[in-house]
C-alpha cells in the first residue's frame, strides 16, 4: 500500500510542515538540548560516585549480566560528558550536535537499560528522556541558512 497525497493540503501532502509543526519542532529541538545537557551533567555526577564509592549504588535483582560498578562509573562519566558538550552544540545550533545528540541519546538508552539493576526507578525517567531527546532531534528540520 502505498502513501497517497492529501489534496486538502496545497503542496499536495508533499513538502514542508505547516508552520505550527515546524515552531513545535524546533521548540522540542530546544527542550532536547536542554535535556540533553542536564542529563549529561547528572550522568557525571552519576558516574563519579559510582567510581568514588562501590556501595553506593545497591543491586535490586539478580540479572544475567553483571558489570563492575566502577566500569559503569566510568562509562556514565564519559557518555555524561560527551552528552552535556553535544547538549551545550544543540542549544548553540552547531550543524554536527544533532547527529552526536542522535548517537548519545541511544547509547545511553543503552547503557540505562543495563544500568537497570541498580537504580531502577532513575533509569526509567532517563530512558523515557532520551526516547523524547531522540524523537525531537530526528524530527527537527533546521531553517537553511541564508547568506
């Protein structure tokens, strides 16, 4: 089955967004850089009391795969601060920043995933943060530069 054009529309279905969609785009670029930058912030913050202290974190289940703690600091600490300079290019619209915040928030999706066994409740809300950090950087279609 193949998409048809809504005639109703007067590019014929085809084309760019309607101006309300595009203003919700972007706005929701804005807010996943934000987001982003937060999120790479806390994942620093994460990552060096993972490093500093083994007993802070409890494991709440017994999972099939098991990662040391401080390896786990030191992968949140990393993703954090890639993920916090890729947030801080979102909000400055650098052209290279969208991709890297694509990239990052997948990872880290990733990686909270696996980090699951350890703060399950903190993993949730930062899966769910970076659900919508991809969603709205893959939906943003920047305005073309004039010159």
């Amino acid at each position: 089955m193949t998409a048809q054009p809504d005639p109703g529309t007067p590019s014929g279905g085809y084309g760019p967004p309607p101006a309300g969609h595009r203003a919700l785009a972007t706005g929701g670029a804005t807010f996943a850089g934000v987001l982003l930058l937060v999120n790479g912030i806390l994942a620093i913050f994460q990552g060096i009391s993972a490093i500093a202290k083994d007993d802070v974190y409890a494991r709440v289940g017994d999972y099939v795969y098991k990662i040391n703690l401080t390896g786990w600091g030191w992968i949140l600490l990393i993703l954090g601060a890639i993920a916090a300079i890729a947030g801080w290019g979102i909000l400055s619209r650098a052209d290279w920043a969208r991709a890297v915040g694509i990239a990052l928030a997948s990872l880290s999706l990733i990686a909270q995933f696996l980090f699951l066994p350890y703060q399950p409740l903190w993993s949730i809300v930062v899966m769910a943060i970076d659900v919508f950090v991809i969603w709205a950087l893959a939906t943003h279609q920047p305005e073309p530069t004039r010159r």
